[in-house]
C-alpha cells in the first residue's frame, strides 16, 4: 500500500505537531508517523509532566511557610498518589488536545515505527518511509517533502547500567509510584537542579554531583552562583568538580553506593536512588539515515540555516539537531522549515537569542549572550543589575532571592543579554526575548512602562541599572 502527502512528519513531539498544523493551515497534505503517544518527550516524559510535579512540591513547600503569611494550619501531609493523579490529568488533557487539532487540521495520524527509504518504485529518491504498524502490517508513504522530528532521549554514563530501580533517568524518575528518602543527583544541569529542587521541597535529602566547577554551568556566572547559594541554604548537598566513578556502583538492600574523584580524592556517596542528569542524545537510530545522504555530526543531524538536510528535500528540527533542545526551539524551527518549504520568507531566531527557562525554586530565565560569552566575542560590555529585595511585589509574595542583570554593549548600547533568577522570571523573560528581536537598547526597555506592583518592574530598573540610572537603589 502506497499514499502520497506532500509533507510528512516522522516524530509527533511539540515539534513535530506544530510543522504539521502549520503545514495544514498552509493547504499541504500532511501526515505524522508516531511510534508513541503524540506530544511526544514534552507532554509525556519531560516539560509537562515534570512542571506539575515541581507545582506540586513548590505549594507543599511553601505550605509549611504559611505562618509567615498569618495563616495557620493545624495538620499538613503530603499524599503522593494524588500528586501523580493531578499529573495524569494534566497530560491527559493536554494529549486530548493534541488529538483534536489532529483531527480539526485534517492531518493524518500513522502509529508505528517509521523508517526512511532509499529510492524504490514509490519515488526515485530516498525520504519515503516504511511504517511498522501496530497491527504487524506494512505501509509505505510517500511525501515530496519530509520533516524528521525524532527527538532525543536522557544520555546516560558509560558503565552506569540504569535499572529503573536503582538507578534511573528522568524517565524512571517521572514513573516513581513513591518517594524515596533520599537522592543522589548526577548533573547539575537544567534538569538535575530541577529535580534536587523538586525532591528537596517534597522533603528528601538531596545530594546533587557536577562535573563542572558550577552548577548551570550553560548560564551566566552570577546566575550559577545565586542558584547555588539558594539550593544549598535549602539543605541541598552540592558537590562540584566532582566526577563520578561508575565502575565502583555499588547496589545494596534498600539502596545504591557510589564513589566519585574531587580534586584527586575519594568521596562516597548513599542513597535510595541515583537519578543521572547529565543531558540529552538524539533519536538519529533506527530511523533509516543510513538510506540516504542526512549527515551525522556529533551525534546529531547536521542542518543548513533553512533546516534543510544534505538532502534538500529532507528537512529535519527539533532536539535531534542539537542546539538548545527545548520545546519552544522545536516549535520555532518546525515553523522555520514549513515556511520554508512553502516558499515563504521564513523567521529563524539565532539560537542564543531563544529564552532557556529553569523551573526550580528560585526560577531562572535567560536570553542572549553571558557577560563572560559577550566579553569573548569581543564586545566591552556594560552591566546593569538589580535585585529582588527592592521589588515590593516581590516582598508581598515572600519571595525576594534574586536579582536580573541585563549586559549591553558599551559602544553601540545594543542589549547582549538578560539574565534573571527570582520568583516567576520564566514568566517574563520573554520582554527580554522581544527587546532583542526588535533590536530594542536598554534605555528603550525601561521606557516601557511597567505597572508597580508588579514583579516585571525589576526588568525596567534593571535595564536603568545599566547607565547607573535605576530609581529604587
């Protein structure tokens, strides 16, 4: 059996639903191949879920605050259970969604595995795809254009075997049924001090590992140093510096042993679970790359500056380019590449400029260039910062750790970067992504008016700060 589109998607994650509803709204036949679930990583394994576990720990955490807000509660627990439950739910609704802008896009949804073709008597060039369906049977599909959205999965370390008991990913994790009483985090990245974060507040001890010098070792300097300070007032044991020893792994009744290498001397570590975050690969396997000209580089699939493979008609976005690996770049490039291949004049954001967002508790968000990446790049920089402390909504909520430091260049005033750690930034960063999508200057941002009380203030005094001009210090 043979059907013809005129673009398929292989991979349903955020990207790969968004290239094929925008596709749709453009009057192309479209299709999606997925082997899972629609919504892919995002809805079912990563941003979704994790965010309505982190909600939940953040409000049972701040719950045992209440005083300090004049409420008194007599008796507090935590049911664990129901926390999963208002997890389910969530992305239940959200996969239902999915499905109905499937159906209200006229897209065709294949589930099976896909693999790509070389040229055959469906089409005299490679980028057909062969689908194992559910029910055992073959179909083949033939598009004039295709969209490779594979994804990508949790990286792991060479000799640490996960088990999905002792030693998990983040998928394991997602999956706990209970909690443990105490973690061992490896990767101090995004997604390992959201997890210490999340784990902390739900009342476990918390032991976070990196290899680097510091913790976010991605963001800006001062941003590392915050957040390291925060978690570890909060009791969160942070090693750095530190390379963990795999071979030395240890499983013991009710629990796990390690040994790690600091600065040349031995450390031991126990715990329940070992939970390894030290990044992601992407999905370029079994997906029949080898069937055509795509090239690999380090691990991922090498794309022009339109998405377009080494195969012109073979397009490819999302995690399994690499780059910054989040949903909101996905759904940016899966865009990208449909205007592209419409013949439109396609908008693609450098990668530095898309916001990178970190659910913990302080939140950080971040756009541009660092000071220290800035300075590297030749630019003499100017530094405006500004803190929490003096934000008056930030002392209404209770929450005033924190600071946004915006970095501008000193010659042309043009904004470089803008970098926030403090209650809710993920919800604003994007005034920074904006600024520097219409080539805003920080005096130009401050201008702005922004409405007092509220915690987005600390944005226009923090663009003030840069010339010395901020009014609340």
């Amino acid at each position: 059996m043979s059907n013809q589109y005129d673009i398929v998607v292989l991979g349903g994650g955020t990207g790969g639903y968004v290239a094929a509803i925008r596709a749709a709204q453009l009057g192309k036949t479209v299709a999606i191949v997925e082997r899972d679930k629609l919504g892919g990583t995002c809805l079912h394994r990563g941003c979704i879920p994790s965010k309505a576990l982190l909600r939940s720990a953040e409000l049972y955490a701040q719950m045992k605050q209440s005083e300090d807000y004049g409420i008194v509660i007599s008796s507090m627990s935590l049911d664990y259970p129901k926390v999963l439950e208002r997890k389910r739910r969530i992305v239940d609704q959200l996969h239902k969604g999915v499905q109905y802008l499937m159906n209200k896009n006229k897209i065709e949804v294949i589930e099976g595995n896909g693999r790509i073709i070389g040229p055959s008597i469906f089409s005299p060039r490679s980028g057909s795809i062969a689908v194992e369906l559910v029910n055992g049977e073959t179909e083949t599909i033939v598009p004039q254009q295709l969209i490779i959205a594979t994804g990508s999965r949790p990286k792991t370390l060479p000799g640490l075997e996960i088990d999905g008991e002792f030693v998990l990913t983040s998928d394991e994790a997602l999956q706990m049924e209970a909690l443990p009483s105490s973690v061992l985090i490896i990767g101090g990245g995004v997604i390992g001090v959201e997890w210490a974060s999340m784990l902390n507040d739900f009342g476990i001890e918390v032991t976070l590992v990196e290899y680097d010098q510091r913790i976010l070792p991605m963001e800006d300097e001062e941003i590392s140093t915050e957040m390291a300070r925060i978690l570890k007032r909060r009791g969160i044991k942070i090693h750095t510096g530190t390379r963990i020893l795999p071979e030395t792994v240890a499983k013991e009744t009710g629990g796990v042993r390690i040994e790690a290498e600091h600065n040349e001397q031995k450390l031991e570590f126990k715990a329940d679970k070992i939970i390894v975050c030290v990044g992601r690969q992407a999905n370029v396997e079994n997906i029949g790359l080898e069937n055509t000209d795509v090239r690999i580089e380090n691990g991922v699939i090498k794309v022009n500056k339109h998405l377009q493979t080494a195969e012109p008609h073979i397009y490819a976005i999302g995690d399994v380019i690499g780059g910054l690996q989040l949903a909101h770049a996905a759904t940016h490039e899966a865009l990208a590449a449909v205007d592209h291949i419409a013949g439109l004049v396609p908008n693609r954001t450098p990668d530095h400029q898309i916001p990178r967002c970190i659910y913990t508790r302080t939140e950080a968000a971040s756009t541009g260039w660092t000071e220290q990446q800035a300075r590297e790049k030749g630019f003499d920089v100017k530094v405006g910062k500004f803190p929490f402390k003096a934000i008056g909504k930030a002392l209404v909520h209770g929450e005033s750790d924190g600071f946004v430091k915006v970095v501008a260049d000193k010659k042309t005033n043009d904004l470089l970067g803008v970098h926030m750690i403090g209650p809710h930034v993920t919800d604003y960063i994007s005034e920074g992504a904006l600024a520097q999508l219409l080539d805003a200057t920080p005096w130009e941002v401050a201008m702005t008016i922004h409405p007092h009380p509220t915690l987005s203030e600390i944005l226009g005094e923090a663009m003030l700060a840069v010339d010395g001009q901020a009014i609340g210090m």
